[in-house]
C-alpha cells in the first residue's frame, strides 16, 4: 500500500518525466493498473532480496505481476457493478485500497501455488513474453495514450 501511494502521486509530487513510466499522471485506469504492475514488480525485488528466494521465483512474480493490474480492473468494477457509481469520497478511497490489497492477495495466492510445482520451459517462456509484452504495454503507453476508454481520466470527461 505504501509504495502504491508513492506511485500513485511521485510525479505529481516530485514533477520528474521520467517517473511517467512509473507513476500515475492522472486518475484513468490505465494509470491505476501501471500502478500495480510496477508495485508488484519492486515489492518482488524487494522480497527477493530480502528472503532470498530461487525456486520459480521470477517466473511466479512475473506471471503475478502481470495479472495484478487486471485483477484491479475486475475487482475494482465489482462496487460499480452492484452499486452503481460511488458518489461518497470516502467509500470510493476505502475501496480502493481493498482493491490493491485483494488483488495483491489473488497474486500471492497464485504465486504460493505455482512455486511448488515443476514449471516446464514452456510456460516459463510464455510468462516471460507476457511479462515483456505488459512492460511495453505499460512503458509506451505512459508518454502517449489512445483514445480508448481505460486510458481516459474520468474527471476530463
């Protein structure tokens, strides 16, 4: 939680371009779910050096992190879909940080299951496309989005 709140407002705060790749620039989707995706991935760096971890480590993390930011969409949309629009402040933020600490528990769960077993080089390799395939996705989409609807502010609307 507390390096998603970094991320979430390092650049606005610190007002460096490069931390566009890392840090949320406005309140579209497409931020929040970058958001994740680089929190996932420094949070398992951090665990990998702190608790040395080998065993299908990166291939688990990769394939976690790749998942997170669409566990936030699926997640995320749950209240709106049940509720409808959330016009209590409050609530919206409540929510939001349930949202990044479920998903981050789906991705442990996933991650805890798939270190235990005997990963064959084939979805190792796959895991690795996805993951640089999401890297590309969330780096180039950073300094310049099109217009479809995850990539929209919902306040510019």
């Amino acid at each position: 939680m507390v390096l998603f709140s970094v991320l979430h407002f390092g650049h606005e705060l610190a007002g460096w371009d490069f931390l566009k790749v890392f840090c949320g620039t406005d309140e579209s989707v497409f931020e929040h779910i970058k958001m994740g995706f680089w929190v996932y991935l420094f949070t398992s760096v951090i665990e990998f050096f702190v608790f040395k971890k080998k065993q299908n480590f990166w291939s688990c993390r990769f394939f976690s992190a790749s998942l997170v930011p669409w566990f936030i969409v699926v997640v995320w949309y749950l209240v709106p879909a049940i509720f409808g629009k959330v016009e209590t402040l409050w609530i919206e933020l409540a929510w939001a940080f349930a949202v990044v600490i479920i998903s981050g528990l789906f991705a442990i769960i996933i991650e805890t299951e798939l270190e235990s077993l005997k990963i064959s080089k084939g979805f190792k390799i796959l895991v690795f496309a996805l993951f640089a395939v999401s890297m590309i996705f969330f780096v180039r989409f950073s300094f310049g989005k099109p217009w479809i609807d995850v990539f929209v502010d919902p306040y510019t609307l």
